[in-house]
C-alpha cells in the first residue's frame, strides 16, 4: 500500500507542475522535495509516471517550471556529492534525482531553444566558492563523484561503523577503482547494492553525452560534444579512475562464471547490467576523435592510451574482449546452459576506437596470435547477421576491422595458424588455417542481401591484403575464390555497373600474389586454377561491341549475383542458416559507407613489411569512379569496357596456364590419371621459377580514417545505443535527428 501512495503522490506532484498558472519559486522546498523524498519509485515507475506529452506541455507552458525543477535536482546531486551520502535517506534521494533527469534530458536536448540550458550559470548553483560554473559542469561532477562514492557506489575502507565518515571530496578515487586489472590489482567484493547504483548513475552520464543524437548528421568537427569534452578534461578528477574503473569493469566480466548450468535464468545478474552501461560510456568517451582543435583532445588522447601502456594490460584488455565476444561460441552438451551476452556491436565498437585510435595498442593485437582470438567471433557474428537487414551496421564493424588489421603484414601471417575449433557457423566444414576461415566466410558475397553490395569492394580488398603472405590454401578456399571469380565475371555482371569490373580486378590481384609470392604450398589454387581455365580465357577475349554488350545485358538475372557449379558442402557443428529480421524490429538508418578508395590508402611493400613507397596508386584500377547520382543515367560501351579490359592483370595467369596445362594433360594420358591427389601431389613439387613475369610490388590498401567514416561510425554507435536501452527506453519517442528509427 506504501508504495502505491508514494507513486500517487509523485504523480500529484507531476500534475501540479504541468498544472500550475505561477511559476513556483526555487525556495519553495516543499513543493519541489515531493519530486525526490521518501520517494519509492524506480526507473521505470519514473518513465510511466512522467509521460512525454506533459514533459513538452512544462517545457512550451511553464518553462522557468522546467528549469527550476533541473536545476533543484542538480543542486540536490551536488549537495550529496559533498556531504558524502552518509544517510540510506540522502541515497535515495540521489537515486530520484538520476531518474528524474534520465527521464527529462532528451526534452531538453531535442528543442534547440533549451539546448544550451545547462551549459548557462544559476546563481546559487555549483559549489560553495564557485559560483559562476554552468548547470551541465555541475551535474556531470556531482556524478563522477558519487561514482566513487563509498558504501554507496564503492567499497568503504572504513574498518569499523565507529569509524568517520570518508570525506568524498578528500578521497583518492584511484583507490577506490571498482574493479582489479589496468592500475589496480585488488579485486573488491562484489556487491550488487552498489553495481545497481553505478548503472543508474551511469545511464545518467549516457543521457547527457545523447545530446550529439539530436544534431543532424554533420562530417564537420569543429562543435564536439561539450558534455564529453567537459567530463574527460582535467577539470574532472575522477576521469580517469572511471576510466579504469570502466574498462576493468568490462574486461574483468565473465558471464559464465563458475555457476551451475541454468543459473541466468534462476538469478539476476546485475553486474552484467553494469557492463553493458559501462561499454557504451567507454565508446561515447572515445568517440571524441584524436587530434581534434578541441583543448581536450590531449588530454582524452592520454585518457585512452594510459590504460594501454604496459603489456600486462594489454594482454588483459584484449583477452577480455576476445573472452566476452567468443561467448555466443560456447558450446555446452545442455541447450541453452549458458549466459549469451547480447552487447557485442559495444564491444566490437569498443575494439575498432581501441585499434584506431591507440596505434600501439594495434601493433601489440597484431603481433600476439590472441588476435585469432578475435577474428573468429567477428567471423561467426558476420556469418549469423548476414540475412538480417536491421544488422546491416553489424556487417560493417565487422568487415572494417577486417579492413583495419589486414592492413598489416603480421594479420596476414597469423592467419596461416590451423584451426582447429568447433564453431557453429553456416559455412562448409574444411580442413586448413584461419585463412581458409575468412576466405570460406566470404559465402556472404554471393548468399547475402543486396544492402551488403557496398562491402563487396571492403571485403576482397582484406583478401587482397592477406593473400602474400597465405602459405597454403586449402581445396575449400581455392574452390571459393574461383566461385567469386566466375560469378563476377559474366559479361551481364560486369556490364551492369560502372564499377562491377573492379571485383574482378581484386580476385586477379589475389591470384598474383599468391602465385608470384607463395606458389610453393599453394597446389589447391594452382589446380582449382587449372580446372576453371575457361573463366580466365573468357576474361581475356571479354567481346566489347556494342551488340554483345546489349545481349549480356538483356540476360541479366535479377536476383543480382549468381553462382554457377558451386557445390555447398555440409555446414559445421550446430549451425544454424542466417535468418532474416522478425516482422516489427527497429533498425536505426545509417551515412553511406564511403567507397574503397576514400578508406584506404595504397602502399607498396616489401614481403617482410617493410614500406617502399607511401602513396602509390595501383596502376589497374585508376579508370575514373562514377558517382552514384550518374548511375542512373549510365549505360556500357565499346570505349568503357576497353578502358578497363587492357588493364586486366592477366598475364602472369596466362603465362602459369601455357605451362602447366600442358604438363597436367601429359600426365594424366602417360599414367591414366583420373585421380586428383595425383596431379596435387606432381603439382605441389613443380615449379615455375624463371617461367612468370618478374614478381610485382605488394600493394597494401590500409584503412584511412576520414569525415566520411567518422559521422557513419558516430549515427552507428548512437543507433546501437538507442536501440539497446529500452529498459526504460531513455529516447524512444523523442526528436532524434542524427538517424531515423525504422521498423521492418
């Protein structure tokens, strides 16, 4: 009955708000302390007691009623920061404080008008001595300190009750770090009371940085989130303490634990909870790029690299993320035993800010073969979303960390590792290296969903980047490669697009290096090569005139891309096919993904990884990119397609062909070879040295950072975010204008 009349009450109190004629006084405490004291409420009662529609009615009709109700609660928030929350009483309070304003910000923040609210100074408001400090400045304070707020969001070092009370504004928050791991080598006792605290206090933060979800997608950086500038500057003792606190929070987690089978479902897991706000604190804080005008961007740059320097931190911060995305991997004998975590698009945003903007950080990933560790999940999250248009942004993360590592020799090297896992992914079973893996994985070129077209482009460039430096595919692999090469070379694909002759380009350029740099090992592609010789005649006698060019066209398919003669082989272990999204899932839109050539840069380097030259440009695709607005009004020629088909890289190919082909047809008439472990067997002990054109320079395309993939990874982040948070949904239903929420 108690808590029926507390949520009355609290209702009451909202109505008169919205209801009231005058504005009411801020030294009217008892009107306004009905908002917070001996209140019950939760989160969500707070949601459902204080509908958007009289939110918008206070904020339009009785605006200095809105203002005084912020700045009380902030005033509220920072008296408590001070006294240290000694009382259950004073902790309650702040915990209605954080709801009301969780609920309230994103009104503010969707009217331009009201915008700048907080970052105006109140008189009276801040601490004693500091009069003039802005309302925003003043609550993102008072919340970093009761972040660290002990017996409330913090382990106490009191040693007894007799003790006194630990002086909030005194303490040394490094000491109080939530977590063991980077900086701190004690592991607090787990105390739920206080990861409960930490989320909502959390979600609060996460409100206030949502401001940049109400601007419309901009590539200029010139206006950086003031709440996030502001939070991870000096100004703010704690920040990196809390980033620590963060980062240990999230790295530390184990979902599976040590429990029984079946104990999610029977217990409440609020550290989980925690995690989940917890990484996407981390990825807005880091979202505030490096080397920005910003005065903060120094000191965030050290925000984020400080917990990275030594390598024991490394080696946790990377076997952490490796150990939460593996975890829908797990495989037990009882369905459904285990925990799935359900923030990995947090994470592996998480990972591509660590890997891009902490290049040390990258190189440690890069030469430590825990970076299989996590190419696998990536992998397998790619592979499971591929049907499913509201994962499209998924999709993306996942091929430019791809894009991202294979940039790099070691990626390259480590792949040639076997591998030897159970993972249950919708590709065929084979056996080989986590080469062979990623190659294989690329079944989403030709069995995914047209939206995944621009990827094509990302996807080949990772095979071309890793394809030096692969010592021995496997029958599975090379049977791949060739599918995606004959598929991409029917005269209807390539004359259908203005840049379709590109994909082929990037399969010929795999077929150089590997023949040119690794032949030796690689008898599997030599011979699937040999078997698909028709494809590269074709190729090279593509007819160009203008009436072939018309029939090509008319036989087009429209289902986009086919596959001929590709066998599908049985699927691993506890595979499920990709399925599409349900019926009513919310997806958030995103940029466009800018093309290939605005993401990398090319390099030419040595087979040992060192650089030859900085920027060079591939001498085979240099033919002018049309824009998308000319697609439409485009249509194939003679003088297009020999622009391009002069420029085909096929002679070391050819030349491999007019040597071998004759040696194989020999030897299967001499010895009556019908066998083809045979002829892999005489193939893998030939040669061709001094037989191919001299060896060609290794061309690396590294990924660029630009506007371009900045505001797509910013509209990414944020959709991820609201959509993820809809327990109580922070921003359902408000002005969004960074993206647009639609339902499938």
């Amino acid at each position: 009955m108690g808590n029926a009349d507390t949520k009355l009450h609290f209702r009451k109190a909202v109505i008169q708000l919205t209801t009231k004629t005058q504005p009411v006084e801020a030294t009217d405490d008892a009107f306004w302390d009905q908002f917070w004291v001996d209140s019950s409420t939760t989160i969500q009662d707070v949601f459902a007691l204080v509908p958007a529609a009289e939110i918008r009615a206070v904020r339009e009709e009785s605006p200095s009623n809105l203002a005084t109700l912020c700045y009380k609660a902030v005033e509220r928030l920072v008296q408590a920061a001070d006294s240290g929350c000694p009382s259950e009483k004073q902790r309650q309070i702040v915990l209605n404080c954080v709801r009301l304003l969780t609920r309230i910000l994103p009104y503010i923040f969707e009217d331009a008008d009201w915008r700048g609210f907080f970052w105006s100074t109140v008189p009276g408001a801040g601490r004693a001595g500091d009069e003039a400090r802005p309302l925003a400045e003043s609550l993102l304070l008072a919340i970093a300190d009761l972040l660290f707020c002990p017996d409330f969001t913090a382990q106490s070092h009191k040693k007894s009750s007799a003790d006194a009370a630990e002086d909030i504004q005194s303490i040394d928050s490094c000491e109080y770090i939530w977590e063991a791991g980077v900086g701190f080598a004690q592991t607090p006792p787990l105390n739920y009371v206080h990861d409960i605290n930490r989320t909502e206090l959390l979600k609060l933060l996460l409100t206030c940085f949502s401001e940049a979800m109400y601007l419309p997608p901009s590539s200029e950086r010139k206006n950086l989130n003031p709440w996030v500038s502001f939070f991870c500057s000096t100004e703010n003792r704690h920040a990196l303490p809390l980033f620590t606190s963060l980062l240990n929070v999230v790295c530390a987690y184990d979902p599976v634990g040590y429990g029984f089978p079946y104990n999610h479902l029977l217990f409440s897991d609020q550290r989980e909870l925690l995690v989940e706000q917890a990484v996407q604190i981390l990825i807005v804080t880091l979202e505030q790029e490096a080397g920005s005008a910003s005065p903060s961007a120094e000191e965030e740059q050290e925000l984020t690299i400080s917990p990275c320097r030594g390598e024991y931190f490394r080696i946790f911060i990377l076997k952490g993320l490796a150990r939460l995305l593996n975890n829908p991997l797990v495989q037990t004998y009882l369905p459904r035993s285990t925990k799935k975590i359900q923030f990995h698009q947090e994470l592996l945003i998480l990972f591509w800010k660590f890997c891009d903007f902490n290049k040390k950080f990258l190189f440690f990933v890069l030469k430590s073969s825990d970076v299989l560790d996590m190419l696998v999940p990536i992998l397998f999250n790619l592979n499971d979303a591929r049907a499913d248009q509201s994962r499209v942004g998924l999709m993306h993360i996942g091929v430019f960390i791809l894009l991202l590592l294979s940039g790099e020799r070691n990626f390259g090297v480590r792949l040639n590792k076997p591998f030897t896992l159970r993972v249950p992914m919708d590709i065929p079973v084979f056996t080989g290296t986590h080469a062979d893996l990623l190659i294989i994985f690329h079944k989403i070129v030709t069995s995914g969903h047209q939206r995944l077209h621009p990827l094509f482009d990302c996807l080949l460039t990772v095979i071309v980047n890793i394809s030096p430096y692969l010592k021995s595919l496997s029958m599975v692999a090379a049977n791949k490669l060739l599918h995606l090469l004959e598929a991409f070379s029917t005269p209807w694909f390539l004359f259908s697009s203005p840049q379709n002759h590109h994909l082929v380009f990037f399969l010929l350029e795999v077929f150089n290096n590997i023949i040119q740099y690794q032949f030796d090992g690689n008898c599997n592609l030599v011979y699937a090569i040999i078997r698909k010789r028709n494809v590269f005649h074709q190729l090279a006698n593509l007819p160009s005139d203008m009436a072939s060019i018309q029939k090509a066209l008319q036989r087009k398919k429209k289902s986009g891309i086919s596959r001929t003669n590709s066998i599908e082989t049985v699927s691993m272990e506890g595979s499920r096919p990709a399925v599409p999204a349900e019926p009513g899932t919310l997806k958030a839109s995103l940029e466009a993904t800018p093309g290939i050539d605005k993401i990398t840069e090319k390099a030419q380097v040595s087979e040992d990884g060192t650089m030859r030259d900085h920027e060079v440009t591939a001498p085979h695709i240099t033919d002018v990119l049309a824009t998308s607005s000319t697609f439409s009004a485009w249509n194939p020629n003679p003088d297009w397609v020999l622009s391009w088909k002069v420029k085909l890289p096929l002679q070391t190919i050819m030349r491999l062909l007019q040597v071998l082909v004759p040696q194989v047809e020999k030897i299967c008439i001499d010895k009556g070879l019908t066998d083809e472990s045979e002829i892999l067997k005489f193939l893998q002990h030939g040669t061709l040295v001094g037989l191919l054109p001299v060896p060609h320079p290794i061309l690396i395309r590294k990924y660029q950072a630009n506007a371009g993939t900045a505001m797509w990874f910013r509209t990414y982040m944020w959709g991820v975010i609201y959509l993820r948070n809809v327990d109580p949904p922070i921003w359902y239903d408000t002005d969004i204008r960074l993206f647009e929420i639609q339902r499938i």
